[in-house]
C-alpha cells in the first residue's frame, strides 16, 4: 500500500500472519477453536496501517495458475516488492481476554511462526518473509 510517498502494510495483514501462525501451531488441539475465537475477539494490531521504513522498491511479476468456474486459467500477478525496510507496530491484547491464551511467550512464538508465513496477498509465493528484530512486552 503506498499513500503518496508513505510506503505501509496493512495491520490487517499483520493480524491474517498471526492468524495463521496460531493456526499452524495448535490447528489440532483439543483447545483450538476457543483460542482462535479468543484470538479474533481479543488481538488487536495498531497502527491500523503500519509505515514500512527504508528500503528499495521494485517491481515482480509471478506467473501462476487458478482454478475459476470456467476451468483453469493462467495469470500473471504483478506487484511491488520492498527489500530491507523495518517495521514497528503494537500488537494489543483487549481487556477481558484471559491472560492464560496469550501470555508474552505465546505471543513472541506467533510472530516467531510468522515470520515463515510472511506478510501481504504474496506471501504464497514466498513474499512478505520478515525477521523478528526485536519483542518488548509493556503492562498497562
């Protein structure tokens, strides 16, 4: 997403990298779809869009394939990739949710998990990979 110069990424795709993350760790788990409820209710990622610092951008083309109603068909995705940029958000967990689903560990292990999934609509095609920099847990 670019707003004028302002390159970010969604906080919304910070939260799906989570989501999926969770998934991936406890999809099995007798516990599962509570913590996933507890998940959608209770994390919040702030800022919504996040500013992505420093960095290149350029261009990438992926060629692929889907399955539409009419068959399959061949595509071509284009999009603009940054390489080297640094991110800071806040990940929030709301009042109310039990601190027993998301202590700090849990937390910092679905960003760890993350960090393979990646970021953005790319992320299938091995875009939007990130590295953990750094973790800080603050009490209110």
């Amino acid at each position: 997403q670019r707003d004028g110069e302002l390159r970010c990424v969604g906080g919304y795709q910070v939260f799906a990298a989570l989501r999926d993350a969770l998934t991936t760790m406890a999809g099995n788990s007798p516990g599962y779809y509570s913590a996933l409820e507890a998940f959608k209710r209770g994390i919040h990622v702030r800022p919504r869009w996040v500013p992505l610092v420093g960095g290149t951008m350029e261009p990438r083309a992926a060629a692929g394939h889907i399955l539409g109603p009419r068959g399959e068909r061949s595509i071509l995705k284009l999009s603009e990739v940054i390489e080297g940029t640094s991110a800071t958000f806040t990940i929030a967990v709301a009042p109310g949710v039990p601190q027993t689903y998301f202590p700090e560990e849990v937390v910092r292990r679905l960003l760890e998990v993350a960090e393979g999934i990646g970021l953005g609509s790319d992320r299938t095609l091995g875009s939007g990979r990130f590295r953990l920099a750094a973790f800080g847990a603050q009490k209110d």
